[in-house]
C-alpha cells in the first residue's frame, strides 16, 4: 500500500512540474513572439522615417518623392502603432503627422514649430520604445 502511495505521489508531483515548465515556456515563446514583432514593426517605421528624413539632403526633389515617402512612412508609421503599447501608439501617430503637417505647411515659422515639435516627440518616442522592450524583458522574467 505504501508503494503504491508513493508512485502515486510521484506521479502527480511529476505531472506538476511537467505543467508548470510548460506554461513557463508557453508564456517565454509568447513573449518571445511578440517582441520580434515588436522590434520587426519598429525596424519598418524606422527605415521608412529614415528614407523620408533623407530627402532633406537630396538636391533635386519633387513633390512626388516626398508624397511616395510619406505614404510609406504613414503606413509603416501606423502598423507599427498597432504592435505597440498605448502611450507609443500615440506617439508614433503624432510623429508621423507631425511631419506631414511640416511638409505641408505653406508657413515658415509654422513649418519651423511643427518639425522642433516632432524632434521633440521623436526623444520621447525612443525613450518609450525603450521603456518597452524594458518592459518585455521585465515580462519575460515573471514567467
């Protein structure tokens, strides 16, 4: 009887355990998922604000260049924000239309303001982003 009891106890107790490693691992491929997706959106929008930015240093331009970056950059711009956390969701939005309101601002001093205010939202862009890959990793450990 005693024998039985303890295979018994054993079973169980190995079944738990079993249980317990799976949903840790469960839990670690689910984070793991969800910050290359992260980081792939993140690489994307980065890329597209990269291309669009570098029109400024480029000598012959047309409207269509800027137009066919902006299309890119508001697309990736707003994929990015649906992988993201709420407040860089928004942030990420308010850049991209930050710029495009700069671009096709007709006023100077207005233009001025609009690009200082999406440098502005750019700083705290990268620090949320940041904070959120600090956050997974944070996540990832409470498994």
């Amino acid at each position: 009887l005693a024998g039985v009891m303890t295979t018994s106890v054993m079973g169980w107790w190995s079944s738990s355990q079993s249980s317990e490693i799976t949903t840790r691992q469960a839990c670690i491929t689910r984070l793991d998922n969800q910050e290359q997706n992260f980081r792939a959106k993140a690489d994307l929008f980065l890329s597209s604000l990269g291309g669009f930015v570098s029109l400024t240093g480029h000598t012959e331009l047309t409207f269509d260049d800027y137009n066919e970056r902006l299309d890119q950059l508001m697309k990736t711009g707003y994929a990015f924000s649906a992988y993201a956390p709420a407040n860089l969701s928004v942030v990420s939005r308010n850049m991209v239309n930050q710029l495009k309101s700069a671009i096709k601002e007709k006023d100077d001093q207005t233009s001025r303001q609009l690009l200082e205010s999406y440098y502005a939202t750019y700083e705290k862009w990268s620090t949320q982003f940041q904070d959120a890959l600090t956050q997974v990793e944070s996540d990832r450990k409470g498994c």
